[in-house]
C-alpha cells in the first residue's frame, strides 16, 4: 500500500513537472515571438516575419520543442488515473493528445 501511494506521488509530482517544462517553454513562443511577430492576417505580418526570420523560425523550433512536455504529462497523467477509471483515462490521453497532432500539422505549414 506505501509503495503506491509512493508511486502515485511521485507520478504526481512529474506530472506538475512536464507541466511546468510546457511553460517554461511556451512563454518564448507566447510572450516573445507574438510580440514581434504580430497578429497573423495583418498585412505587414509577412514583412516582419522576413525582417525578423530568425525568431520566426526559432518560433517554430519552440512549438515543436514545447510539444515535448506536453506529450509525457499525457502519457503520466494517463499512468496515474487509469486506476481511477480505465475509459476516462484514455479519453483524457486521447484529447491531450489531438492538439498536438494539430500543432505539427500547423507548424508543417509554418514551414514552408
């Protein structure tokens, strides 16, 4: 009984970690890059994006690197709760996991 209260806490405890490391990734991204950037759809966008190529392809490495923690907290929150209940756990798992498959695909188009 200790060991699995021990080892839910500890699943508990990595996944406020992965949670943190998916913010700490995405403020550059959010706060940063959006910032100098801009909106998309504005016309200018594309003339900032070419004055301004290297933090728009930084951008790009950052969603894809702040995907990372974003996959593990899935795959952790999925380990603590599937005892909770099994269904629900992977429903959670499965709407975790969509945005990212969604992020690729956009971060493909970003691309090229």
């Amino acid at each position: 009984m200790d060991k699995l209260i021990f080892s839910l806490k500890k699943q508990a405890r990595l996944a406020g970690l992965f949670y943190l490391l998916h913010i700490a990734t995405a403020i550059y991204g959010i706060i940063f890059v959006s910032s100098k950037i801009g909106v998309s759809g504005t016309p200018e966008m594309a003339n900032r994006i070419l004055a301004n190529e290297f933090l728009f392809r930084t951008g790009i490495f950052n969603r894809l690197l702040c995907s990372i923690p974003w996959l593990f907290l899935a795959v952790t929150l999925y380990r603590l709760l599937k005892n909770v209940n099994y269904l629900q756990a992977k429903l959670m798992f499965a709407w975790l996991t969509l945005p990212l498959c969604l992020q690729f695909i956009a971060e493909a188009f970003n691309i090229t």
